[in-house]
C-alpha cells in the first residue's frame, strides 16, 4: 500500500512552507521550533517529498522550498530515515527527476546528489543506472533532469566513482557523456561536457582510456554557438593543459589561436575561462616555445581586458568621488588573520628577514569586487607572463603603453597605470630606462581628479618602490611620499586604502631613508586616526607598524612618542575585550613596543595587564567548552595568540624593564597551558614568548624549567614547521641561561634535534634555528653532546654558513669547537665542510678566531704537511684564500 498523506497534516506543511518565506523573522523564528516539532515524526520527510513531487496545485518556489528543507533534513539525519521513507523519497526522487519545471528539476537533483553524498552511493546501486538510462529519454526533460542530477553527482563525489568501491561505474559512465557532446541541445551539451570536466584533474582511468576522443569532440564543439558550451570547452582545456599536456602539445597552434579569439569573447563569463588559459600555460615548462609567436597577439588582448567594465565602475561607485564621511557596512570588511609569530635569522645577503612562506599579497587594486573577474584575470595572466618571457614582453607593449597612460578616457588611461604594474616584476630591467620618465607622471595621476585612476596610480607606484628607494631620495622618493601622505588623506576611501597600503611597501624598502621626514609622516597618519572610517582604520595600524619595524630605534623620540602614542593608547581604550580590532591594533602595537624600547615603558603596564587578561579569559573559556561543549561556546584563539605575540613584543623591546610586570603577573602559569594547547599556532606564539622571557628576565623562567622542558622536547615535531622552528630556538636560549645546569635536560631534546637537521626538505630556517640550538647545547654540556658529533657535522656547517656574523652564530660555532676538542674523530671525515663554515665567519671575535686556528692547525699538524697539501687541492680558490689570510693554512 503506497503512503498517502493525511490531509490536515498536508495543510499543517503548507503552513509552515507559506509561513517561512515571510521576512518577519519573529515567524522565522516560530517556523524554526515548529520544523524542530515535525521532525519527531519519521513521515513529516514524506510530507515534504510529496509537496515537491506531486503537489502540482501549488506554486513552483513553495515546492522548491519544501525540497529544500527535506535536504537539510537528509544532511543532518539521513541515518535516522525508517527505511521506508528514505525508499519512498528515493523512488519519488528518480519517478520526478523529468518534472517540466526547470526550478523542480534543479532541486530534486540537489536532493538526490546530498543523498548519494551520505554514503547512499554504495547502497543505491540502482541510481546511476537509472539516471544513466533516462539519458536516453526521448522527453527533453527527463533527459535534462536526469543530466543535471549527474552533473551535481559528479561535481561532490568525483573520487568515490572512479575507486573500486563501486565497481568503477566511470567505464560505462564517460563514453556515454561523450555521446551528448552532439546532442541538438544546447543545455545538454553543456551538461556532458560539464560531467566529464570533473575527471580531468583527478586523471580518472576511464577518462584517461577515452582522452583522444574527449579532445576530438571538445575541438569540435568549439565554434559552438551557445555561451555555457563554450565556458564548459575552455574549462576543460585549461585543466587539460595541467594534466595532460602531452596530448595538446600536437593541436598547440591551433588551440592557442583558438583561445586568443574566446579571451575576446562577447560573453564575459567565457572569455574569463578562456583568459585563465594563459595563467595556467605560464606555469608549464613549454609556455616560452608556443607561446613567443603568438605574443603580438596576445599581449593587446590581455591589456584591452584589463579595463574596467561599464558594470565594475557601477558597482565601485567610480563616479563618487568623496565618500569618506560614509560610515562602512560591516560586511565590506574582509576578516583578519593574524600571522603568529615566528622566529627566523639574519642572512648575508641582505638585512631582510626571509620567510618561508612569505603569501603575495599584492591582491591587485580593487578587492571590494573580489570575485574574480576578466580584468583581474587579464592582469594576473600580465603578470605571470612578464615573469616568464622578462624583457622580451616589451616590445609587444611599449608601443600600446604610450597610447594608454596618456589618453584622454580615464578608464584607458586607468588600465594603461595597472599594466605598468603589472609588469613591474618580471620586466623591471628592462623598464629602468623608461622610469625616469614615468614615475614622475605616475606621481601626476596620484592627483588625477578620478578616484579610481589615484587609487592605481598608488598600487603602481608601489610596485616599483624599490627603484624609487635606490635613487637620491630628492629625485623620486621626496616627491612621491609627498604625494602618498595626501592621498592617505584623501577624500575617497578606496584612495585612502591604497594609499595606506603602498606607504606600507614604501616603508619596508626605504626603511631608515624615512627618518629625516618622520615628524612629517607622523602628523599625516595621525590625522588619518581621526578622519578614517573603519575599514582603513585596520589598514593604518598595519601602516604605523610597519613604519615602527622600518625605522625601529629612531622613533625612540619624546615629539615622536608624544604624537604616536595618545591616540593609538585611545584606540586601545576604546576597544572591547572581544573586539576582532584588537587584532591589528595589538600587531602594530607590537612593532611599537619592539622599536620605541624604553621609550615605551610609561604605556607598557596597561598594555601587559590586558594582554594577560587575554590570555586568561580564552584559556577559562576553551576549558568551559571542552567539559560542557553543548552550553558554552568554543573560543575564538587568535585572541590568545595575538596576546601573546605582543608580550612578545614587549619583552623583546623592553629587556630587563618587563621583570617587574612578569614578578606581578601569572604569566608564567599561562604559558605552561599555553604550551600544551591543541591549536598549533597557539603554542607556536607560546614558545616565541617563552624564549623572549628566558632573554628578558630567566629568573622568573628558570623554576618552570624541569615543568617545560618535556613539552619542549615532544614540540620538536618537524610536522609542524614553525611550532618546532620556536620550540628549537627556545631550547637554544634555555641553554645559554642555564649552563652545565642543562645537563638532566639534553637527552630529552638532543636526539631529535639531530633527527630533524638531517631530514631531507627541511625549511631553511627550521635548519638554522637547529643548527643553533645544537650548537648551543654542546656549548655547555660537550660532554654530554660531543658523542654524536659525527651525525650531525655535515648538516651543521652547511645550515650556518649563510647566516651572518651574530650572537646565536657565535655562541653555536664556540660550542662546536668545544665538541671538536671532546671528539676530535667525529670531524674528521667532514673536515672540508667544517673549513668552509669557519671561512662564512667575516669578523669572529679574537678569542673564537684563536679557537678556529688551533683547530685547523691542529688538523693540518695531525695529517702531517704533504697530506694537508693533497686535501686542500679539493678547496675552491675562494676558500683556499680566506683559509690562508685570516688563519695561515
């Protein structure tokens, strides 16, 4: 006997259905309760399955929306369903999936791929066959349901239908989607192109069995006449140049030529498609071969789609000029993260700080539109190519880029800056000659009277900032920061956040050149503390920390101090403890405290105090959520680690001055939970603070020690990169505080250390910041760590030989030599490793020189004069000279 449903029940559904599309929401909420109510009764699911499929009296969005909730339904409680119903929604779902409605189509596709997606793929074995069939259908909707249902099959269980699981169903599925690449139409060519797209990037066998086929039928489909078909066949190219290059490389002319004309497309959404080819071909080994011919065409099509359209400058607003009093809708604000901090070294090349995993955050100009549109697609594809081809882009460009910067329309002329910031990486040498000329016309537009032609003249101008900075700073730099301090002040918010964020780039590479116009630059961001709405307000913290880490001790000044301090201690005071602000406000506090050293000190209580409370307020509240997750809320931790991160800051900046805050607080408590937390940035950030308090104040540290060290020991897991990179640097200061006294400690960490600079792969900072901290450890215990010197010699000496002369370099290679004089066999195989890293050193202290002389004199008088004269041959000349110059050997 089939169900039926109960006719007062049916009217209750359609209630509820009626009741949930009003915009009331104390209904919302009743509607809310009453779906919590019928969910008790295992059939109310029938009743939304029969409005859906068989209610045909009512309207389509009532439908759809009963369909919708049964969905939601399936998500949560699926396994929950008597058999019987999930049967009858099953049959119900595959009898309908030809309704003549598109939108009911649609929504029982939705519904039969969410149950496939609970595991039912396995237990519905008849589903895919039936689907398959009703491809078949004569009726255009059947067949169009059936596709759309697949499509969505496809698109979330792509993994699970090319595994064994299932008896490899792709076999029968790809060559009968290849057949509809024919069909007469167009929605269900788009459809089996759109199935068999979700095998490329995974390389699906049954797909790989058929690629010659798939790649004739998709040529042929190329000229199609319908926009989705179109989008769908670019797609598909582009993936396929990622995985299977191979087959392309014989049609590369033609798909090039192909592609240049669908970048061109009438239709937007296509020639976004088509324009990612270019992006993707960049990375590919062969870009430079098949593509240097076709630059002449190329290059004026990328540029002509890097013009706003007629759509974009209505949704910037790019005719208000002034918008600056307008407060921002809080979701305009994109949400922070905070980057925690991480512990790295001075390298010989330059004084920058690398890090590894440094993110490219020059996100193109306007972000507001951040989706993803052809203009950004073009500039990116600019970019990538400038990257591969340098120089030799130039040609093709220079004759346009004329045309552009000095046209009349302002949106050509805006699209004329952004390429020239474009190419500003990969063609910078080839662009010098010219800059003379053009940043003096760039620095013009940043007063251009278009809002939007100002705000890309300021990301332009960033990009080329490191020029600018090795010019003489009244040539450029005077003029441009003149110019950037205004629009930071300007009257359109967008100018203001490019602004902001091209000083901040102009600040890390003219980094101590600013300090003759600090005062200057100080009035400017603090008047902007007053004229900023919201959005920007995050913005001018990062710029003020940024001037704090560039300029560092010279901001140490009481009229510098005097400016910066009040307002930005007023923000602070402003600001709630739950207050997502505190993020930025905090970073760039951090870089204040860091910088203005002493000079901090009559802010820095309050600023600790909070901090603390910080701390203690996320650790009460994770530890209310773990034993009551049903009552409490789970903590949002960055509060935590940006609390940490700048104690950090202070007790980096303050030194010895932090004692007395550490004497009153618990920090020391907190950082023993902290250190144990299940979040990996959390103990990331606690290890920093834990090394910066051993160097500020170790007598507070030195009683938790015999507490801290076994968790040190467990961090010194290499899965998690900066985790282990701070725990090791941490160990590292322990032992230069603690002395023999490290002795119980070393085989707790010692073996692992050694593990992990002898593991292929390793980050080049986790390698130094190890290398240190061994070093340091055989420093004062040789005895105990000498032993294994033979294991890690090698690695050591060529982890530190780029580092610059420091006191972490110091204290670790005083400490190999310690080991050398325990062990003096452990370097004997891997003496020329040892030679090149003493030869790294360009001033070591005379007591450490005298140390690296004994050493090599000794070795040389070991090995008797004819044999050192053999082992020397093997030195590069370099080597050879600074040996025999700075120790006569």
């Amino acid at each position: 006997m089939e169900w039926q449903p109960d006719e007062q029940g049916l009217q209750q559904v359609l209630q509820l259905l009626k009741d949930s599309q009003s915009p009331n929401t104390a209904t919302q909420r009743a509607v809310q309760q009453k779906l919590e109510h019928l969910n008790q009764y295992p059939d109310f699911n029938n009743y939304l399955i029969f409005v859906l499929t068989r209610l045909k009296s009512e309207d389509e969005p009532t439908r759809s929306l009963s369909g919708l909730i049964l969905k939601n339904n399936v998500k949560a409680h699926y396994q929950h369903f008597p058999a019987t119903v999930a049967d009858f929604i099953k049959q119900e779902c595959l009898n309908n999936i030809g309704d003549t409605s598109p939108l009911i189509r649609a929504t029982i596709g939705i519904l039969i791929t969410t149950i496939a997606s609970k595991g039912e793929l396995q237990t519905w074995p008849e589903l895919l066959p039936q689907l398959c069939n009703l491809l078949n259908s004569e009726d255009y909707n059947t067949c169009e349901g059936a596709f759309g249902a697949l499509q969505k099959i496809c698109e979330d269980s792509s993994e699970l239908l090319d595994s064994d699981a299932l008896n490899r169903p792709l076999n029968i599925m790809i060559p009968k989607f290849l057949q509809f690449f024919k069909h007469c139409s167009p929605k269900i060519r788009s459809h089996a192109i759109a199935c068999v797209n979700q095998f490329i990037i995974g390389r699906a066998q049954a797909l790989m069995d058929n690629i010659d086929t798939f790649i004739e039928h998709l040529f042929a489909l190329a000229t199609d006449e319908d926009p989705e078909v179109r989008k769908n066949v670019c797609r598909a190219l582009v993936m396929l140049l990622e995985v299977r290059i191979d087959r392309l490389i014989p049609h590369m002319h033609s798909i090039i030529q192909y592609m240049l004309q669908r970048t061109q497309d009438s239709d937007e959404n296509v020639a976004l498609e088509a324009c990612e080819f270019w992006l993707t071909l960049a990375e590919q080994p062969i870009c430079k071969d098949v593509l240097s011919g076709h630059l002449v065409q190329l290059i004026p099509i990328l540029v002509n789609g890097m013009k706003y359209s007629e759509i974009d400058i209505i949704l910037l607003k790019g005719d208000v000029e002034e918008d600056d009093t307008v407060p921002d809708s809080e979701q305009d604000i994109k949400p922070r993260f905070h980057k925690s901090r991480t512990v790295t070294l001075q390298h010989e090349a330059d004084g920058t700080e690398e890090g590894e995993d440094f993110e490219d955050d020059d996100d193109d100009d306007d972000d507001t539109l951040s989706d993803w549109n052809l203009r950004k697609c073009s500039a990116a594809a600019l970019d990538v190519l400038a990257n591969v081809f340098r120089d030799d882009l130039l040609p093709h460009l220079l004759p346009l880029l004329k045309g552009l910067l000095f046209h009349p329309d302002w949106v050509i002329k805006e699209s004329g800056i952004l390429v020239l910031g474009a190419i500003a990486e990969g063609c910078m040498q080839g662009m010098v000659p010219f800059l003379p000329e053009l940043i003096p016309h760039l620095i013009q537009c940043l007063s251009d009277k278009k809002a939007l032609v100002r705000s890309i003249a300021c990301w332009t101008l960033s990009r080329y900032a490191h020029w600018v900075v090795s010019q003489p700073p009244d040539n450029y730099l005077k003029p441009l920061m003149t110019e950037l301090l205004k629009r930071i002040l300007d009257g359109n918010k967008r100018v203001q956040e490019a602004a902001c964020s091209a000083f901040a780039t102009l600040e890390e590479e003219a980094c101590t050149e600013l300090v003759p116009y600090l005062s200057y630059i100080l009035d400017t961001l603090v008047f902007a503390f007053g004229k900023y709405q919201h959005k920007n307000l995050l913005i001018l913290y990062d710029a003020i920390g940024t001037l704090a880490d560039s300029v560092g001790h010279h901001l140490n000044q009481p009229e510098y101090i005097q400016k910066l301090m009040p307002p930005l201690i007023q923000k602070w005071n402003e600001l709630k403890d739950e207050d997502k602000d505190l993020f930025p406000l905090l970073e760039c506090l951090s870089s204040v405290a860091t910088a203005l050293q002493s000079g901090f000190l009559p802010y820095c209580e309050p600023v600790y105090q909070r901090c603390v409370t910080l701390v203690q307020k996320t650790l009460a509240q994770a530890m209310m959520y773990n034993q009551h997750p049903d009552q409490y809320e789970a903590p949002d931790k960055d509060f935590m680690i940006v609390a940490l991160d700048l104690l950090s800051g202070l007790a980096e900046g303050l030194g010895v001055h932090v004692e007395q805050l550490v004497a009153r607080s618990n920090i020391m408590t907190l950082l023993f939970q902290c250190m144990q937390d299940t979040m990996p940035e959390v103990r990331q950030s606690s290890f920093a603070l834990l090394g910066d308090l051993t160097k500020a104040c170790f007598p507070h540290v030195k009683p938790c020690i015999a507490e801290f060290m076994p968790i040190l020991g467990t961090n010194l897991n290499p899965e998690f990169i900066s985790v282990c990179n701070n725990a090791t640097w941490a160990i590292g200061e322990i032992c230069m505080q603690m002395g023999p006294e490290m002795q119980p400690y070393v085989q707790l960490v010692l073996n692992n250390l050694v593990e992990i600079i002898n593991r292929p792969n390793t980050p080049k900072t986790l390698l130094e910041n190890t290398a240190i901290t061994i070093g340091r450890l055989g420093y004062v215990c040789p005895q105990e760590v000498a032993p294994m010197l033979q294991q890690f010699i090698r690695p050591w000496c060529t982890s530190l030989r780029n580092i610059r002369d420091n006191e972490e370099k110091d204290s670790a290679f005083r400490g190999i030599c310690m080991m050398i004089g325990v062990n003096p066999g452990g370097v004997v195989q891997d003496f020329i490793f040892f030679c090149d890293a003493v030869a790294s050193w360009v001033s070591p202290k005379d007591d450490l020189r005298e140390m690296f002389y004994k050493i090599l004199h000794g070795f040389k008088d070991q090995v008797g004069e004819e044999n050192w004269q053999q082992f020397s041959e093997q030195f590069p000349p370099l080597l050879k000279e600074r040996l025999s110059a700075c120790y006569g050997v």
